[in-house]
C-alpha cells in the first residue's frame, strides 16, 4: 500500500496531465471540479491525514497544501491561455473584408456650369467686384440701342436674336438677351463712379447647335468705371482674373478685336495648356486659346448715362462660362452641359 | 473675304511668310480664320500637245506628244477631248495624283500601256485633286506658260479673312492691301483707272435723276459703247474663283472684279433696255415688283429704294439687279453704275427680302461716299482694255450733299489716359501716315487727324487711339494691377438665397440640372393647372428655332422632368435631379415677372447595401426628405399640409407653409401627367417659389442654450382619428415648455387599435435649463399634454 504521501505526488502528475490535454474554458471548469473542488480527488486523499501521526500529519499536511497552491496556480496559468486562444479564435472569426464597399451614400452636385461660374466670380470679387444680375427678358433699348447698336445696324449680325412675341407701335422691343451687357448701361443708370461689378447669367441666341455652338449660353459681364482706369488697368486686371482661373504660369495675350460698345476693343487669349504653346486641336494649332473680349467702354455710352467722359474712363469685359468649363475640364462637346445627362454631371 | 496672295501681291510687296502675315493681320483686328493652299503639286507642269497619233494597239487609246518647255515627252492618253494645241497639265513619273479609282492620293510610276511606254500623264481635274471631273483632261486657258511648274501657275495661298462690320474697307482686296502696307512698314500700290475718253459726252447718252437723296447720298454713272460680249481673261476668271466668285462673261467679271479689289459695289445695266436712257434713283411704288438677277420676283414696299428707268424699277438698289435689264450676249452699250447707298436701308430691304448678296452686305456697313468715283474709273478701264469698248467723255455724278471730312482732335493726354502708356509723337505720326490718315500737330499737345476717305469707322479721337494701338501692338500695353476705389457693398438677398439654396439641395444629396426655358405649349400646359396657365399665359418667342422651343418656362416642372425620363432611360437606379431658375411671370406692356424657383424630382430604385439599384423605389417621403433636409440647411422650419393641385396625385399632394405662407408644392405627379412624358414609375416633384420663400428665412444663426441638466425621456403613445395629422400631435406635445422634443418612432392602425384610428408613439424628452425635471413634475406635465391632446385633438392615451 502506498504512502498518502505517494498518493499525492501521483495525484498531482495526474492533475497535471489532465490539465495540459484541457482544450477548453468548459473542460478547464470540469478539471477543477475534479481535482480541486469540495468533493474533489485531493480532498479525498487528504481526508486521510486525519489517521495519521501529528509528526507525519504535519509534514503530509504541508506536501498537501503545497500540492493545491501548485495546483490552482497552474489551473489560473491555463485558464488565461485559453482565454487568450479563445479571443484570438473569436477575433480570427469575426475579421472582416476590408475591401467590401461602404454603405452607400447620395452625394448631390452643383453643375459644371454653376462651378465654373462661382469660380469666375470668385476671382473677380478677390479684385474687388461686385455682383450684379439683370433681367433675362430684355427690352431692345438695353440689349442693343443704349451700347451704340441701332436698328439695322450690320453688328446686329454679331447676335442672332430671339425675339418675344410683343409688339409696340409696330417693332417688337422685347427680345431673350444675347448677352449679359445690358446690365452695364442698366447699373450705371442707377449708379455713379467708382464702379466695379461682374454681372452672370443666361443668355440666348438663335443658333443652330453642334459642338461648338449652344443657343443657351451663360456670361458674365465685368465692368469698371472710375477716373484714370486705362488699357493698362484692363489688361492687368484680366491677365491676374485669367491666371487665377487657368494657373500662375499662364501666358496672356492681348488684341484688336472689334465690339461696338467699346473703343478700342481687345481679345484676350492665354497659351493654350493642352500643348504649351505648340498648336493642338483645343487651340486650333494657334497655340493660343481666346477666353474672353472686351475693351475701354465707349465714351458715347459713358455721356449717354450722364458721366463726363472726359473725367471717368473705364473697361468692360465679358466670359462665357461654357466655354471656361470646356477649357478646364476638357468637354469637346459644349451641347453636353445641358443635355442633363447624370453620366456627364456625375463626373464633377 | 477670301484673299488670294498672289491677287493681293499686286497692290503690295508681302515680305513675311503667310503665317506671319495672318497673326499680325489678326492681332490688328483683321482675323484671319484660315490659310487655305490649293495646287501644291510637285513635277506637274504646263504642257502643249504637239502631236496625236492612234495606239498602234488599242482603238480608244492615242499616242500625244506634249511639249514641256523645250523637251518633248510622248505619253498614252485615254481620254476623249485630247486634241492638238492645247496646254494640259503633264505629270511626271513621281508626282502624287489622286487615283481615279481609289480617290486616294498616290505617286505616278513609269507604265507600259498596251505595249507603249507612257513618260507621263495628261492629267484630268480629279487626278490634280482640283473637283470630281474625270470625264476628261482638263484643258488649260491658252495663255498658259508652257514649261512652268504648274504649282505656280495654277496653286494659291488665299488668307480667308473674317471681316467684323465696322470694316467695310478691308473687305477688298486692296483694304487689306492698304493693312498690310501698315503693318509692314511698305507701301501701296493703287491700281491704274486711267482710260481715253472716244465716245460721245455722257450727257447726251444717260441722264441720271436722284428723288431719294436721304438714302442715296451719290450716284455715278458712266457709259462704254460697243463692248464685245464674252468670257473674261483667264487671270480674271481665276481670280474671281479664288476669292469665291462664279465668272459669268466679261463685263459682269469687271463689275465683280472691281468690287473685290475696292470694295465697292457696281453694276452694269444693258443700256438699251433702259427706257429713253434714264436713271431715276427712287423709293419704289405700292405694288411694283421686279424680277431679279436670280429668277425670283420681289414685292416691292414703299420703304424700298430701287433703280428705275423712265418706266419701271430695273434694279433693287444695292441689292441686286433686275433681269429686265441684264447684261446679256447681245449686249453692245453698257451703262454702269457705281453708287453709294444708305446702310440701314439696304438693310433692311435685304432681310425683308432675304437676298443678301455681296453688295447688300457691303453697303450695309455703311461704304464712303468718296468711292464710287475711283471704282467706276477703273471699271471703265477694264471694260475698254478687256471688253473693247469706248468710253463716253465724262461721268453722271450725283452728290448733293458733298461734305468736308471733319477732322479729329485727339491729345497727347487722352491718348496716354485710354492706352495706359506713352507713344512718341513720332512714332504717333508714322503710323497714322502708314494707314493715309493726314495728322497735324497743334500746340501744345494735340494731333488733327483727318481719316482717309476710305476709314467710315474713325471719328472720335478713342478711334484713332485705337489706330495707334492696334499698329503699335496691344502687347506694348503694360498691365497694371492697382488697388481699386472700391464702391459701397450692396446686398442682393434674392442672388445670396438662390445660391444657398442650390448649395442646400446639392448638399441633401440631389444632383442640379440646367435646363432651356423655352419649350412648346403643349408641354408646359400639361404641367400647369388651368388657374396657372390662365393667370400666366407663358410668352412667345416671335421667330422660334423650332417648334419645341416657342414658348418661356412659367414653371420649372417640365424642364426637370425631361431630364428624370432621359436618366431613367440611359442609366438605371435612382434619379434625384434639382434645377434652380427663373420662371417667366407675363406682364403688361412690361418685361416679364423674372421669379427665382427652385425644384426638384425623385424617382426611381433606391440603392441596396451594394449600392445597386435594386432596392424600393423612391416614395413621397425619399422626395420629402431632400425637401426638408434642404430646408433644415436654411434654418426654415416648415409644415406640410394636404393640398390638391391637377399635376399631382390627389391624397400625396402637400402644400409647403412656412409661418402659416404657403411657398412651394411636394408631391406624387399624376400619373396621367407622369404618362404623357412617359415616365416610368412614380416620380415625386416639389417646388419652393424664392420671392415667398424668402422673408422666412433666417439670415443667419442664433445660438440656443444647452442645458446642463439631464433629461428625462419617456415615451407617449396616443390614439387619434386616422385623418388627424402626426405633426399636429407632435406640434401640440412640443407646445410644452418642459418638452424639448417629441420624436414620432411608430405608427399603427388595425387590432387592437379601433376601426379609422390610428396610435402613435412618442419618444417625449423633458428638460429644463434649470434644474433636472422631477418625476412628479414630468408626471404632472404629461397629464396636461394628454388633456390637451384629449381636448384639441380628440386623442386617447394608448395601453
Ligand atoms: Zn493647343
């Protein structure tokens, strides 16, 4: 018969194989109940220390304890073991697939045309200017009379026009504006020198469309009137509008060009981006792309609204959007911006 | 205008490359558009035939040797009007023709045709790349120079010019001439008009009466007798080709010819058909017509100014000639005209007719009176060196109101204000002598300019500014940014609320469209209630494009709900569209009401978790959603409220009110609007009108307290008639001064919930900003919610 002593140790190699093949929490949880519980194998055994002598019961006393503290500090040690495999096996589990696309959202946009738009005004006003709107249904007075553009006046050809159904005394007065330069003679009717607007908005020709050419059009009219404004405040001041819109490292380019209500009258044109200057199909192999017409505003229009064209002075100019949009973006289809095709919006 | 270089090189020496020439021509204001090259053949040469003889193998084939300049060449030619004498053009081995068959451009090679070595081509218009005519070899004007390559014979560099109204003068030949000898410091060479005068006085042939004198400020005429009908010379003909112009016989050429090289209109009468001789420069008579040049027959009107012989109109004045006095085969004396008329009325006449023709456009702009004298001069100079004809002793000259030029005083100082800059008086002298303006110096600082006759454009001194400048280069200008007096900022509120409102719906998710404002009435009347369109009848265009753009937009739902069909069809998923604009409100004698709309539509299925669109489509509320998140974005708070409009569906139709104003319309659209634009689907459509929208919208933000106090939440639920709106509910609850909010998050009807009721649930939170609500205060304020829900509502407390 072994000694109670015997017993123990063989108890706790037991005990300790038993736990190194445990492969759960629940299975770890039957072990102590096994060995170390209340009704356990090693309360089993030590009940036996009651029969022994106090000189062998206190040193089997001692083997006993020392075998449960040993015991239920290996319990503990394989306890977080398992903890741990168990977590990193949850966390294996619950991985996800990184890639997998986010829940969708609606993303709205503003217009190319409404961008472009800001963007123009924006760098106008950065310079000081106002903005300004008129009406889109215009009286003949404003659109052509009132900037030196009479009845039957062969610049008349410059803008085909779209006329309203409404006659007085024979003509019809009311047209769908060509452009937005009736809000220069309608602003400074209203108002004296320093003046400093930019005026956007729709405007409409009679015009077949193809893709250079849209018979719905949006402008914006630029106009500054003071004492001592020049050819050299014009070109300064589009040549800083333009670089702000198309990039610092654009080249400006100025020339004779022929508008009625300005005298003299000037192109501006910047190097085309597209080849740098070489001639590409964007510039029409010029190397140079036209943005914008304008000129010093014409004294007769000055005295028309009551300024003395010898004290004041001043410059107009106007943009198409469009065309801007198309230059920034690349667009070769200027018929595309309001066709209101979401494969083409959504791309902005 | 198109300018061909060797016809301009007569009048001026071109020293630079064309390219050149056409950048510093634009840049001047003179814009080239193109630099269009014919004939750049390469070892193609004036020929002569020689000789023919038959293939010794082949019936249709003949053996014709062409003389190319010393050397003589004997090639196989198949074509049918070969013959012996003529000057062709003659290809030599290597030179690139276009192939017959393949129309493609391919280089000639050494051939043995039947048996018969070929040295070369007798080449036809098609092979020279010239038109489509293959029929046979294209026979060359007699006068050509045999040997010469053929290029600089036949080829051409032509400037195609785009001339901008206020320069009738550079619309000529030698306008441009005169441009070019500016710009290129060189000078002009006039064409001669010289002629000897055999024929009898010009008085005793013609007599010329101008009752107009207000729209024909002169009159010339003169006469050549005997002329000899037929084609012009070659170098003519050739000319008037390249500039765009069909030759037609001699003395019509010279007219054209005169008036491509001057600019100034002409026309040739057969002076027999002018009854007793006479020329009567008239308004024409109610219902006098004239058959024109063309074939067709206009109705005169009294505002038109017409050239009549004793008798009857014989020609619209400036626009075109009559046939009853045409120049014709049988034509021996020619009465020629060379006039100045009013732009404006022959304008007018013009596009009241709808012939334009190269006179009408020219004297639309307005051409010096100065002119007709030297074009007439050189017309009859050409007629009696080309036509042989005799000249009768002196002209008709008919100018009443002959004036002085008045000169242009323009000083130092406005020169420097307008340029910006500082030009030498020298240099300022130089330049406007290059363009024949005269300029005097006065002291102490003035030029007197006096224009050349030719310059109608000129007349402020800001004109001549622009002379200078334009000679001088733009490019010389410094550019000069300098900080501006600035004017005092004015709001424009209407502007400032339609960007934010664009920015708001953009923001909720919608996509913005710009659509065109005209459409037809059909449409906008399908969109429109009867009230809407009787109230607002939209504009007409008077000359619309077509059809389906005739009438201005009084409402933005038909633009967008082109748009929503056209995305529906070509992409699938949801379409959630806005447009921001202005919708045209008639008026009395009056411009239009210009309102500031906006709108949006919503149709479509929505996108599932992968983003494909294959979940529920959109309903009432998807659309509500953008509506009100918009709205939430500007700081309005708004109520919807059951309303009937014809374009919606009855029962899914809201009015928007804000403070108690109706501003706009949300809604499911009819389904038999929705059908006639072919939608599929419903479509969901609301509109805000920005003028009513307006007043109730905070300009900015006002900051509300946070309570630093925790609330109590608790939730609410009560039956109430199925017809009672859950925003009066929600409203009544919120009413209380305890309540911060009341959130709705379930909404019942059926068992146990009786027959036409319906429960709803609350999630009530009561706060303060003072203190933490006790439960016997939260319990007493939810009693008086329920009273009051109880009394003004009908409500019961559910459970
Ligand atoms: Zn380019």
């Amino acid at each position: 018969m072994p000694s109670l002593a015997e017993t123990l140790r063989e108890l706790e190699e037991e005990a300790r194989t038993a736990l190194a093949s445990v492969a759960d929490l629940e299975a770890l949880d039957s072990w102590r109940t096994t060995y170390l519980g209340r009704r356990g194998r090693l309360r089993e055994v030590t009940r036996g220390l009651a029969s022994l002598a106090p000189e062998e019961r206190r040193q089997v006393g001692a083997l006993a304890n020392r075998v449960l503290e040993e015991l239920e500090a290996a319990f503990g040690e394989r306890r977080r073991q398992l903890e741990q495999e168990a977590l990193a096996r949850k966390l294996a589990e619950a991985a996800l697939d990184v890639s997998l696309p986010g829940r969708p959202l609606l993303r709205g946009r503003l217009h190319p045309v409404t961008q472009t738009l800001r963007d123009v005004l924006a760098a106008f006003a950065a310079l000081g200017f106002q903005v300004v709107e008129g009406p889109e249904v215009e009286w003949d007075y404003y659109n052509f009379e009132a900037l030196l553009i009479p009845k039957d006046h062969p610049a008349r050809d410059l803008w085909a026009t779209l006329w309203i159904d409404y006659r007085r005394d024979g003509e019809m007065p009311m047209l769908l504006r060509t452009h937005t330069s009736p809000n220069q003679v309608r602003y400074m009717e209203k108002h004296r020198p320093p003046i400093r607007i930019v005026s956007p908005g729709r405007c409409y020709r009679y015009e077949a469309t193809d893709p250079t050419h849209e018979w719905m059009l949006t402008q914006v009219e630029v106009l500054a009137v003071d004492e001592g404004i020049s050819m050299a405040d014009l070109k300064g001041t589009l040549a800083e509008v333009a670089r702000r819109l198309f990039g610092t490292e654009r080249r400006v380019r100025f020339r004779c060009e022929y508008y009625p209500f300005v005298e003299p009258g000037m192109d501006v044109l910047i190097d085309c981006f597209q080849c740098r200057g070489e001639g590409c199909r964007t510039c029409g192999q010029s190397g140079w792309i036209e943005i914008l017409g304008s000129g010093m505003v014409h004294p007769r229009i000055l005295a028309n609204v009551g300024y003395d064209p010898e004290r004041y002075t001043g410059f107009a100019a106007g943009l198409g959007i469009e065309r801007i949009a198309m230059l920034r973006y690349g667009i070769d289809d200027i018929r595309l911006f309001y066709q209101n095709d979401l494969r083409f919006l959504e791309q902005f | 205008m198109r300018v061909p270089l060797s016809w301009l090189s007569e009048y001026v020496d071109i020293t630079i490359q064309p390219e050149e020439l056409a950048q510093r021509l634009t840049d001047a204001g003179l814009e080239v558009a193109d630099i269009v090259r014919t004939g750049d053949w390469q070892n193609v040469f004036v020929g002569q035939v020689v000789e023919l003889r038959p293939h010794p193998n082949a019936d249709r084939l003949t053996l014709a040797t062409v003389d190319v300049g010393g050397e003589r060449q004997t090639v196989v030619c198949g074509a049918p009007n070969v013959a012996v004498g003529q000057k062709v053009a003659f290809a030599r081995e290597g030179a690139v023709l276009v192939d017959p068959r393949t129309r493609q451009p391919a280089p000639l090679r050494r051939a043995v045709i039947r048996g018969v070595e070929s040295a070369g081509m007798i080449c036809s218009e098609l092979e020279l790349g010239l038109s489509d005519d293959h029929t046979g070899i294209m026979v060359l004007p007699e006068d050509a120079p045999v040997g010469v390559p053929l290029s600089s014979y036949l080829g051409e560099t032509v400037l195609e010019l785009e001339i901008r109204p206020n320069r009738p003068d550079a619309l000529s030949v030698l306008g441009i001439a005169r441009e070019v000898a500016a710009l290129t410091g060189v000078q002009v060479r006039e064409p001669p008009s010289e002629y000897e005068e055999h024929g009898p006085p010009v008085r005793s042939l013609a007599s010329v009466v101008v009752e107009a004198p207000d729209l024909c400020p002169r009159y010339v005429a003169a006469v050549v007798q005997g002329v000899r009908i037929g084609p012009s010379p070659s170098w003519m003909q050739r000319r008037l080709e390249a500039a765009g112009l069909r030759p037609i016989n001699n003395v019509v050429d010279i007219t054209n010819y005169v008036m491509l090289e001057m600019g100034q209109p002409l026309h040739a009468f057969d002076w027999e058909k002018l009854a007793r001789r006479r020329v009567v420069v008239r308004r024409a008579r109610e219902g006098e017509t004239l058959v024109l040049l063309d074939g067709t027959e206009a109705r005169l009107q009294p505002d038109m100014l017409v050239i009549a012989d004793a008798e009857r109109p014989v020609a619209l004045a400036g626009v075109m000639g009559g046939a009853n006095s045409e120049v014709s085969e049988s034509t021996t004396t020619v009465l020629l005209e060379s006039a100045n008329f009013l732009g404006p009325s022959i304008r007018r006449t013009a596009q009241a007719l709808k012939v334009r023709t190269e006179a009408s456009l020219r004297f639309e702009k307005g051409l010096s009176p100065y002119l007709p004298l030297y074009a007439a001069r050189r017309a009859v100079r050409l007629m009696v060196e080309l036509c042989g004809g005799t000249a009768a002793r002196g002209l008709v000259d008919v100018f009443p109101a002959r004036e002085r030029q008045a000169s242009i005083y323009l000083t130092q100082e406005r020169l420097r204000r307008v340029l910006g800059m500082d030009v030498s008086r020298e240099e300022v002298e130089q330049t406007l002598a290059a363009l024949g303006f005269r300029c005097r110096w006065r002291r102490p600082a003035t030029y007197v300019v006096t224009p050349p006759y030719w310059r109608t454009d000129v007349r402020i001194p800001d004109d001549v500014a622009e002379e200078v400048a334009r000679v001088v280069g733009y490019e010389r200008i410094p550019a000069v940014l300098r900080a501006p007096s600035l004017p005092p900022a004015e709001a424009d509120p209407m502007r400032e609320l339609r960007e934010r409102v664009r920015d708001a719906l953009a923001q909720a998710g919608m996509q913005e469209v710009i659509t065109y404002p005209l459409s037809d009435r059909e449409t906008l009347a399908r969109v429109l209630s009867t009230e809407e369109l009787a109230s607002h009848p939209p504009l007409r265009v008077a000359n619309p494009m077509s059809r389906e753009l005739e009438y201005l937009r009084t409402t933005l739902r038909a633009g967008l709900l082109r748009s929503l069909v056209r995305n529906l069809r070509s992409r699938p998923g949801l379409v959630a569209l806005f447009e921001v604009g202005r919708v045209f409100l008639p008026r009395t004698d009056d411009l239009p009401h210009e309102v500031e709309m906006a709108a949006g539509i919503v149709a479509g299925p929505k996108p599932d978790r992968w983003g494909l669109p294959r979940a529920e489509p959109a309903d009432f509320f998807d659309a509500k959603a953008f509506l009100e998140t918009a709205l939430a974005i500007l700081g309005v708070q708004a109520e919807f409220l059951p309303a009937r409009h014809a374009v919606f569906l009855p029962g899914s139709t809201a009015e928007v009110q804000v403070e108690g104003k109706a501003v706009g319309l949300l809604g499911q659209l009819h389904p038999a609007v929705a059908q006639a634009f072919e939608v599929e689907g419903d479509a969901f459509l609301f509109e805000l009108d920005l003028e009513r929208l307006s007043p109730h919208v905070p300009a900015g933000r006002r900051y509300r307290p946070i309570s630093r106090f925790p609330p109590v939440r608790e939730d609410l639920a009560v039956v109430v008639d199925a017809d009672v709106p859950a925003a009066a509910v929600r409203k009544l609850i919120e009413a209380s001064p305890l309540v911060a909010r009341a959130e709705l998050f379930d909404l019942y009807t059926g068992p146990p919930v009786p027959e036409g009721k319906k429960s709803l649930a609350f999630a009530v939170t009561y706060q303060a900003l003072d203190r933490t609500p006790s439960d016997e205060e939260v319990a007493r304020e939810r009693r008086r919610i329920v009273a009051r829900l109880e009394r003004e509502l009908g409500a019961s407390l559910r459970g």
